[in-house]
C-alpha cells in the first residue's frame, strides 16, 4: 500500500502574493506531492499552505519551501495580527496513510536537520518530535516572537534542537514536529472591539481553564474592522466544532455581540463537520459512511 503522509506549513506572508506563489510553487515542483490548498490572510499577515504525497518526496517539499521563504521573507519588516517566529514559522507532518505517528516524528527530524544545514534556519522540534516536555507546545516555543528570540534562544534551555543559540538575521526560527490533524477555526464578532475577542478567547481555551485542546487568541481584522476569534483545535473529537461555536456565541452575547460568521483555514477532517451537522440538526441513528453518499460511494 502506498504510504501517504499531510504537511501543512505556515509561512509569514499573507499579502505578496507574487512571494507565495514563489514559495507554492517549490512544492508543485517535487513529483509525487499534490498541493491540496493555500490559503492566505492579509489581516493575520499568514499563509497555511498543505500538501500530500509519499514521505520522501514531502520531505523533499517541505525542505525546498522553507529555503524559499528564507530567501524571500524578511521578518524584520513583517507586521501582522498573528504571533510568529520565522520566515516559515511552523512544519507540521500528519500520518495519513499506513504511515505511525513515529514514522513521522522520524521524518520530522530529517526535515529539521537539512533546513538548518541546508538554508541556516535554526529548528526547534514539537508536538510528538519534541525533545523536551517544554517544547511539546508550539506557543511556548512562540513565546516572545521574532523581535525577542534571539535573546530567547541564548537560554541553555531554549537552544534550537538543529543549530546554535543564535537565529536567521531575517527569517528567525522554524518549529518542526509531528501532530494529529488540527482545525484552524475563526470565529468573526460583530464588534471592532478587538478586547471582546481577547476575553472570548481566555475564556475558551485550554491554557486558561476553557475547553481541552484548543488554543484560542483575539484579533483584529483591519481589512474587514471586525475582531475575530482565532481558534486552533488540536483533537475535534475530545472537543467538538459545534461546542466551541456555543460557547463563542455565550460568551459574546455577554458582551452584547454576536457571530457574524466563521471559517476554516485549510483542510478539516470530514468527521468534524459531519458531527456538527448531527447537533445541529439533532439527528438521530445517523452513519456517516451509510448516509454520506460520497463517503458511501468512497
């Protein structure tokens, strides 16, 4: 059976889209890998792009899209609503196919060591990759961004796993680890009060005493002047999608707001967005691979 594995690396640029493109197309390039989606945020200054194939040749991707976004990404003038690190700020690899999670931890360290040796980008690996309990993580590695990293990685404890205690003058530091699939879910405010957002999301996400798995963060989105709940779900079946819209709408009814919409960035498991069709439609004795005429014909 063919071995398939997901990548979905996070670049810092979300408006040149002659810089994306640049960046895409270093993955469009790599025989046997297929691009599945690129979806960029100008507000968040953010670009999640995911691809699929053989575990060789996404390597080989993942590897070839990091040396482009150093060559291409100069944080020192990069400005946007989301937290961010390097250049290309996060690699994660999902198993798919007849691949372990171990597998990918495996190939997530062959990815770290050739970015640093290949593009001098320094790597710090998390998740299920993480050398340290400290480092599982991603937002405490994050922690202090760009401008302060350099200052961060100096700390015996926070020395990059592949490189020295110094970052990329221009393209600062990238994690790389191995992860289960993860939701990247925003909810939209109908207020420009960027505060109520911030509340909303200390009080949803796991880190503050809200719901297991999902990490939650307010921002403004300047081209649209509404706040926004910027939601990442790390297990939607410890905590479903349609839990953490109610309580976003609980908690913005508070502040005498309202949803205005939301979206997903990238790809979501069919499952996630079955199950809330099944609460918000309450039904009952339902089968998704009997009742879903494509997954039945799949």
């Amino acid at each position: 059976m063919a071995k398939l594995i997901e990548c979905v690396p996070n670049i810092s640029e979300g408006r040149n889209q002659a810089v994306i493109d640049a960046i895409v197309d270093q993955v469009r390039q790599v025989a046997g890998v297929t691009l599945l989606d690129c979806s960029s945020d100008t507000s968040h200054n953010r670009s999640v792009i995911s691809f699929l194939g053989n575990p060789e040749s996404v390597v080989e991707a993942a590897v070839r899209l990091a040396k482009k976004a150093v060559e291409c990404i100069d944080l020192t003038h990069h400005q946007g609503e989301h937290p961010r690190m390097g250049a290309v700020d996060v690699i994660p690899l999902i198993p798919i196919k007849d691949v372990t999670q171990e597998d990918c931890v495996a190939w997530s360290k062959e990815i770290g060591k050739r970015i640093w040796e290949e593009a001098q980008l320094p790597v710090f690996l998390y998740e299920k990759s993480a050398s340290a309990p400290h480092r599982v993580n991603l937002a405490d590695i994050r922690r202090g961004q760009f401008e302060n990293m350099g200052e961060k990685v100096r700390l015996p404890q926070w020395h990059p796993d592949f490189g020295g205690p110094a970052i990329h003058p221009t393209a600062g530091v990238v994690a790389v680890g191995a992860r289960l699939p993860l939701i990247a879910f925003n909810c939209n405010l109908s207020t420009s009060d960027v505060e109520i957002a911030k509340k909303i999301a200390g009080v949803i996400r796991q880190s503050s005493g809200g719901l297991s798995c999902v990490k939650a963060l307010g921002v403004m989105l300047e081209d649209r002047n509404l706040a926004q709940v910027s939601i990442n779900m790390t297990d939607f079946q410890t905590t479903p999608l349609y839990r953490v819209i109610e309580l976003v709408k609980i908690e913005a009814a508070r502040w005498g707001v309202h949803l205005v919409g939301t979206e997903i960035v990238g790809l979501t498991p069919l499952q996630a967005l079955v199950d809330t069709a099944q609460y918000y439609m309450q039904l009952e004795n339902f089968s998704c691979d009997k009742q879903v005429l494509e997954q039945y014909l799949l």
